[in-house]
C-alpha cells in the first residue's frame, strides 16, 4: 500500500492518496526513495496505473565482463520463430536471440483483430451513408453482420455475454429506416460528409454525442450504430492488450539479454544503422506478400529497442554496416550475391557455406576483419 501526499486541504492539512501496488523487485539494499510517480497510460477504453520510484542507493560496481562481443540483429524466421539477433563472443561463446511463435501468434491476432474492426468500420460507414441518403435497401454488411452475431449466440460464454449478443442482434434485425426523418441539423452537418472519415474514434465520437442528443424516429439507425461502438470498443481492448502484453514480454526478453551479454563482455559491436529511419520507410501501394511479411517481422523485431537495452547495459562500439553481411568470413572475400532470404549463403570465392546471420556477427566482432573466429589485423 503506497500513501503520498498530493496536496493540502483548505485548513492546510495535507491531503493524501493511498494507491495498493504490486512490486516487481524490491529497492537496491539501504536505497533511499527520492520520488514517486503515479502514471496513467491509457490502453484502448481503459487506463493503465504504475507507480514509479526514484532511489539513491551507494554506487557499486556492476558485474561487468571483459573482452568484445559483435552482434549482428534483423528479423529473420527460423524454426524456433523470429530471430532478432546473433551474438559472437572473443572467447568463443556464440548465440542466438528469438521470439518464440506463441509470442509472434499474438501480434498475429492483434493484427486480425484490427483487420476485423476496418471491415465492422467500414460496413458502419457504408449504413450511415445510406440511412443519410435514403436508400431503400439496407447495405450487404448489415445483414452480413447479423448472421455473424445470431451464429455466435448459442456459443455465449455467461448470461452478460447472451444480453450483449441479444441487444445486439436486435439492432441489426430491426427494419431498415430508408425513410428520410426529420434529422436535426447538427445530425445533418455532421454526417455530411461521413463517407470520407477513416478513423473508428470520430464514429465513436458520433455515437455518444448522439447519445445526449436523441430525437423521435432515430431509433433503429442509433442502436445500430451504438451496437457498432460497444463491438469496436470490445475489440479494441482486445487487440490493445494482446499488443501491451506480448510488448512487455519482448522488453523484459531484451533486458535480460543485454545484462547477460554486460555480464560476460566489456564492449558490444553493432552496426551502425539508423534502425527509426528504416522503419519509417513509406508503404507501396502494392507491396509483394514477401515484402508485407518483411515489415510486419521488423515491427514485431523491434531491433532498435533491443539496440537501446544494450546500449544502456554496456558500452557499445558503432560499426559501419556496409559489407558485414557480404563478406565471407572464410575467406575475407566479397562472398558474391547474397540471397538475404535465405539463412545460409555459400561463397563465390572459397565455396564455403555459412550462417549469414553469424558471419555478420564475426565480422562486426573484429570490425570487418575475423577468420572463422580468429581475428586479423588488417594491416598485415
């Protein structure tokens, strides 16, 4: 239970806050609290509380290795899942870093979710603008979308999700209202335009003003559209935490990494790559299904964050990124053109195969120039 003061009483009297928390690790030994937070972070519909603590304690020496570790990141599919990272120590110790597949399914169902909530968006859009119009036949997704709902009201898990399914259904089966009412004109000038909104929160939006503002012969179009927000707002909260939780697991999977890289090494090698630029390329009209799964796996990798839990667990040296991947680390030759697909590469020049991920990890362990783990002075 944490008690702080957040301010005083009109008699001068501190007022105060009790907040109960839970702690993921206790203070450093003889720390001392110099601040405390209170921060909300809003998650879909809801907020997200944390209390965050400020400590001095004495400064003592963290654990910290010696000698150079390379480590080469991407995203890379393997049998294990996703590869984010391939690591190559001075003293022969080597490994990988991968998100498993159960971690990678739930990015994969955040996304789904989100593909279903622009198809719901768009049907709601598609009824706004006909309802506006007049139109006499009630678009396909109305009745689409109530024979979804009627198939999952047998499977209701408990008696609040069977009301929720019938108030919903009832929504979607009552009579199409083509006939134009007599709308009020803030109604009016604001869907003037509906057609064109692209984001589910202006709807949303719509949806409880129009609830403060109801008028006669509104009835069929306002549960139809307030059945649309409780689905989206549902789903939202659904794709929002399956996203904060899958996030949280990769972050702590990350740190973890990193202190037990500090822990065995003085200096990490990375390239050095402007990972936010990259990901911030602009999106093709059409881009190849290959291309797609790239992006999506470079999301998921988040290796800039990953770079970011090094950085601040020890001392990292930047190496320039051109040819880490190209060169053999046999031979020392260009190895020819590269397949970045593929896992393993073999050698235009000494015919040798090798693990690119690991050859790039080498090479960035001596800086360009290692031998199948020993290193090389390149002036001799």
């Amino acid at each position: 239970l944490l008690k702080m003061r957040i301010g005083t009483n009109h008699n001068k009297s501190p007022k105060s806050a009790e907040v109960e928390f839970s702690m993921h690790e206790p203070f450093p030994e003889a720390g001392i609290v110099k601040w405390v937070w209170i921060l909300a972070r809003r998650v879909a519909t809801q907020w997200e509380w944390k209390v965050q603590f400020t400590v001095e304690a004495e400064d003592k020496a963290r654990v910290q290795g010696r000698g150079e570790v390379g480590i080469d990141v991407g995203w890379r599919m393997v049998k294990e899942g996703l590869r984010v990272a391939y690591w190559v120590g001075a003293d022969g110790r080597e490994g990988e870093l991968v998100l498993p597949h159960d971690w990678l399914a739930m990015w994969d169902k955040a996304e789904g979710i989100q593909g279903t909530r622009d198809r719901h968006f768009n049907g709601m859009i598609a009824a706004l603008t006909a309802w506006r119009d007049g139109d006499a036949v009630a678009p396909m997704w109305v009745d689409d979308h109530r024979r979804y709902v009627a198939g999952r009201l047998p499977a209701a898990k408990n008696a609040a999700e069977r009301k929720n399914l019938e108030a919903e259904f009832a929504a979607f089966s009552a009579a199409w209202p083509y006939a134009k009412a007599d709308r009020p004109e803030w109604l009016t000038e604001k869907i003037k335009n509906v057609g064109q909104w692209k984001g589910a929160n202006r709807l949303a939006g719509l949806a409880m003003e129009w609830r403060t503002k109801r008028f006669a012969g509104d009835e069929c179009m306002f549960d139809l559209l307030e059945a649309w927000r409780k689905r989206d707002a549902h789903l939202w909260e659904w794709q929002a935490n399956n996203v904060r939780k899958v996030t949280e697991k990769r972050d702590i999977l990350y740190r973890c990494f990193a202190h037990e890289l500090r822990t065995g090494y003085g200096v990490a090698r990375v390239e050095d790559v402007d990972w936010r630029k990259l990901m911030a390329r602009p999106v093709v009209e059409k881009e190849s299904p290959a291309d797609d799964a790239m992006r999506k796996n470079m999301r998921k990798a988040a290796v800039g964050r990953l770079l970011e839990c090094v950085g601040e667990a020890m001392p990292c040296e930047r190496i320039p990124a051109m040819e880490t991947t190209l060169r053999c680390p046999c031979c020392r030759e260009l190895s020819g053109e590269v397949n970045r697909a593929a896992i393993i590469h073999t050698c235009s020049h000494c015919g040798k195969s090798f693990d690119q991920d690991r050859g790039a990890a080498m090479n960035l362990l001596a800086s360009g120039e290692v031998v199948m783990g020993e290193a090389v002075d390149a002036r001799k």
